[in-house]
C-alpha cells in the first residue's frame, strides 16, 4: 500500500463522518416555531429580512457586526453612501474635494434633517467623530480612523477630542485633515464608523439615544421597535429627502443563525429575504426553489487567528505546521460547495488596485507532503506521539464554521494535534476573541472599504481589539506606514504586498477559504443587485407590483 493510499484510508473515516454530519445539519436542524409573518397594514408594502445574528447595539459605535450595519445601512447615512451596486454614491454629502497634498478633504452638505425635523449640520458630524474616538466610548472600531489627523492619539487618552482632525467651517462645510493620503476616503465615508448620530439627542440622553423609543434617524428608515430575539422593525422615515423615491414602508430584522430553518421560513413566504444560506444547500436550493438563490464574489475571508499570548503558538515552526496541515481543497470543494475558493494568501481577489502576494511555495504541494512537513516542523518544536500538542478551536454556531471545523479538527488530528473544539454563538465568540479568551479563533473579515487596507490593518499592532492574536511585528508595521506615505497607487500596492507576503511567511493566521456571499431572496422582490460587498439597502428595494398599485391610488 502506498503512503498516498495509507493515508487516505485512514482519513477516510474522518472524512466520511463530516460528510455526514454536514448532509445530516441539511436535513435535520431545527429551531422552536417561529412567529408567522406579521400582518402588513393595508396599502402599505413591508419587507422581512432574515439577518443572521441579533444586534448587540443599534448604535454605530457600539457595533462591528455586518448583521448590525444591515439595519444601520437603512436608518444611518454617512457623508457617502451605498447605491445598489455597492460603490460609493453621494449621501450627507453632495459633493467632496481634495487638497493637492490630499490631506485635506471638504465635504459639502445637502440640505437635511433628522427624523425629528431638527436640521443635519456639519457639527453633527464633529460631534459623532470625536464621540466615537473618546476611549469612554470603547469603540472596537475606532483604530478604522487612525487615518485622521491626532485620532490616534485622541482615542488613547493622550490628546484632547478638539484636536482631532475635523472641523466645521459651516453648517454646511465638514473639513477633515487626515494624518496621510487616502484616496479611498470616500469608500471609507460609507461605513458606520462615519455615521453621524444626532448631537442634540446623545447630549440629552447618552447612550440610551439608541433605544427605538428615542431613535432618531438621518436616514430613509427609523427604527421604532426591538424585540430582543423576535425582531427590529424599521418605517418609512418621511423626513428623508429623497422618500418619495422609497417602496418599502416598514421592513423587519430577524435574527436568523440556523440558515436552514431560515430557508423554511423562506419558503413558507414569512420571509423575503435570508442574508446566508448554508453553503452544501445551494445547488438543491436552486433546484427546489428556482429564483431564489443569489451568489456573488464576496470581498472577505475565513481565517484561523492564533493567540500570541500562548506559549505553543508563539513558535512559527507550531503555527506553520497548523497553517500547512488543513486541506482547503476539500473544505472548499467537498464540503461548503458555494463556490467559495481556497485561501492561501490573506486579502481576496478582486480588492481594487492590488494584486496581492504570492502564495507560499507549499501550497503546490500534495497534502501528504504537506503533512509530512508539519509533522517535522511539530516534531522540531518538541511535539509528538509522546507529547502531543493540545489546542483549543473556538468557533462560531453560523452555518459554514459548523461545516468546516470537525474537518479542521481531523486534519490537525492527522499530523498529531489534539484539536477540541468550543462552539460559540457569533456573537459570544466575538466577544471572546476580542477580550483574546480563546487559543485558535475561527474568524472572518468582510471589507469595510474596497482597499487592501481593510483587511491589512487587522495585524497592524496599533489595531487593538480586532487584532485577535495580538499580533505584533515592527517590520510589518514600518511597512504599512511607508504605503500610508506612498502616493503612487502601483508603488503603494507594492509595499502592502510585502506587507502581506511577511504575514504569510511568518503564518500569522490561516487562511482558510475566500468568501461569496449567498442570499435567498424571493423573486417577488425587485431592485436586488448582487455586488461584492453584499450591501442592499431596502430603499432601493421593492416588491413586485407595489408601484403598479401605488400609481393607481
């Protein structure tokens, strides 16, 4: 028997058993009976969403979940803001410039209010800028603006808030310095760490400003109720300046973690919209339901974060042989089937001007190779049948990491590791993660802006608390700060390249597999675009008919 065959026969039982468990989670989870689709009241049109996880906060700085910015998407906009397709369009701002030097920005301010009728000013946005940067406010997104001039600083307790880079010159004239060029500004400008929230509420009523009885929006949307585990219910907001060109009256987000139950719901028409789809259900999805299902190249990625902070994982001969050791061709392939591909670098294709580094030479290499080789590397770090590396997998209970990591598990089995998992709900194992209350953290990113920095920065040591492993390395930071200086887009690619490639040498994470973002959407739905950031904001959305009958009264 050769050594190929040897240990496919002994991976085979490994293998068929989480082919098993995954065809089994197809068929056979359940959840207690959901509440039937509330009833839509008369000469209205409403939309209910399936939205994956419940908010921790409606707040925008209180949150980082793509399950949260859904239902902010509709109720908050930035200076820009999403079209349909995704890109960057004029929100708050009707139009924006730059300096030469581009460090500083203007932006000029359409005429609007609030949903109270109190008018959106300049200072609304000095305000929710400085806010979100105040260490009491302890967003875990706050390092995103490091790029404006003294944020760093101001969110470190070590400068005053007046001195952040931001200022109103009118009402209607926001000027923002940034520390060096950004000519993704306005993708930026589109995320809810941009977001303004209404100064005049969070001065009287602090944080519980977020609360949907005292919600205020600037949006075409405002949120008047959240039922902790039901759903938040969002209606027209007909102080937004363009709601005349708004279907959609009242729209609903449930949390929906188990995708399959979701597909029911789907069915059963209590749902329009799910925003996952577990990924071995597609191709009978789209059999048994024809119209619904909706993929598309997704700008994010799964990845396994180590913690720094355990002594194991701060050998590179330990994280390499982990990294080396999982079969991102099966996960890929024989589980998950939604067209997700392998990852072997860290920053996805399709990320605009960039072509990203090499992978590593042993991603060539047959997977018995490559177990050969993290035996040896484990074996040289002092790892082996007599004492075998013991290793913890924190996961989230979402669909796909479900899938994947009993194969993981066996994969790490295969070389020698005693891989547990702890399964965790998405939320709790954030939390974990980011208080670094774990030991391996099955992980994604999705990009907040259409820039290799999106996801370059998370290994950044200033980063903070969405740095899970605590990663830290001088070099790799020196490099990112050279590309922030660079104003030539191919030398800029160049450098954070170099970036990526000493991530990957060292085997900082594993990169696991690269994303598509999957939705069932009733075909009763119109104005859905598929686009790579999976962004759908419901004022673009409608259901078939509903303005045929609106022209008609």
């Amino acid at each position: 028997m050769s050594l190929r065959t040897l240990i496919e026969a002994t991976r085979a039982p490994a293998r068929n058993l989480i082919l098993g468990l995954g065809a089994l989670l197809g068929v056979t989870a359940c959840s207690p009976q959901a509440p039937v689709r509330p009833d839509c009241p008369a000469g209205k049109v409403c939309l209910q969403i399936g939205n994956g996880s419940e908010p921790i906060s409606l707040d925008p700085h209180k949150v980082q979940g793509t399950w949260e910015h859904r239902i902010l998407l509709d109720n908050l906009i930035g200076l820009t803001q999403d079209d349909a397709d995704g890109e960057p369009i004029p929100g708050m701002a009707e139009r924006w410039e730059a300096s030469a030097d581009g460090l500083t920005w203007r932006f000029y301010l359409r005429e609007a209010v609030w949903s109270d009728g109190v008018p959106v000013t300049a200072d609304d946005f000095v305000f929710s800028l400085r806010r979100i940067l105040l260490p009491a406010t302890a967003s875990e997104y706050a390092s995103l603006l490091y790029l404006f001039r003294n944020a760093q600083a101001v969110n470190e307790g070590k400068a005053p808030p007046e001195s952040l880079g931001v200022r109103a010159l009118s009402p209607r004239i926001l000027e923002i310095t940034l520390e060096h060029p950004a000519p993704y500004l306005p993708e930026l400008a589109k995320h809810q760490t941009m977001y303004p929230v209404p100064k005049h509420k969070v001065e009287q009523l602090g944080d519980a400003w977020a609360r949907p009885e005292n919600y205020v929006s600037n949006g075409p949307y405002r949120i008047v109720a959240w039922r902790l585990g039901d759903y938040v219910k969002a209606v027209k907001n007909e102080r937004f300046w363009d709601a005349g060109q708004v279907c959609v009256d009242e729209v609903y987000y449930y949390p929906t973690q188990d995708a399959v139950s979701a597909e029911r719901r789907v069915r059963r028409g209590e749902l329009d919209i799910n925003t996952d789809i577990q990924s071995n259900r597609i191709a009978f999805l789209r059999e048994q339901m024809p119209g619904y299902v909706h993929t598309h190249t997704y700008l994010g990625i799964a990845y396994l974060a180590f913690n720094a902070n355990v002594p194991a994982l701060r050998d590179r001969r330990v994280r390499q042989a982990l990294n080396m050791a999982v079969d991102r061709e099966f996960i890929s392939a024989k589980l998950l089937r939604g067209g997700q591909t392998p990852a072997y670098t860290f920053v996805p294709p399709g990320v605009a001007n960039y072509t990203g580094a090499k992978p590593p030479a042993w991603a060539a290499w047959p997977l018995e190779r490559r177990q050969a080789e993290a035996r040896r590397l484990l074996a040289a770090a002092g790892y082996g049948p007599k004492n075998p590396l013991r290793i913890e997998i924190k996961h989230r209970n979402s669909p796909d990491p479900m899938l994947l990591m009993p194969a993981i598990q066996a994969d790490w089995k295969q070389v020698g590791v005693d891989a547990v998992l702890a399964q965790n709900e998405t939320q709790i194992a954030y939390a974990s993660y980011r208080a670094r209350d774990f030991q391996v953290a099955d992980a994604a990113w999705i990009a907040d802006y259409n820039d290799p920095m999106s996801f370059l920065y998370l290994m950044q040591s200033s980063t903070g608390a969405q740095n899970y492993g605590d990663y830290k390395n001088p070099a790799y930071d020196a490099l990112l700060a050279r590309a922030d200086q660079e104003p030539d887009a191919a030398r800029r690619a160049a450098i954070l390249a170099e970036a990526e490639q000493l991530i990957l040498d060292d085997a900082a994470v594993v990169p696991t597999y690269f994303y598509v973002n999957k939705n069932l959407v009733s075909p009763k739905i119109t104005g859905w675009k598929a686009n790579l950031v999976d962004y759908h904001p419901t004022r673009f959305l409608c259901v078939a008919g509903a303005g045929e009958r609106r022209a008609a009264e």
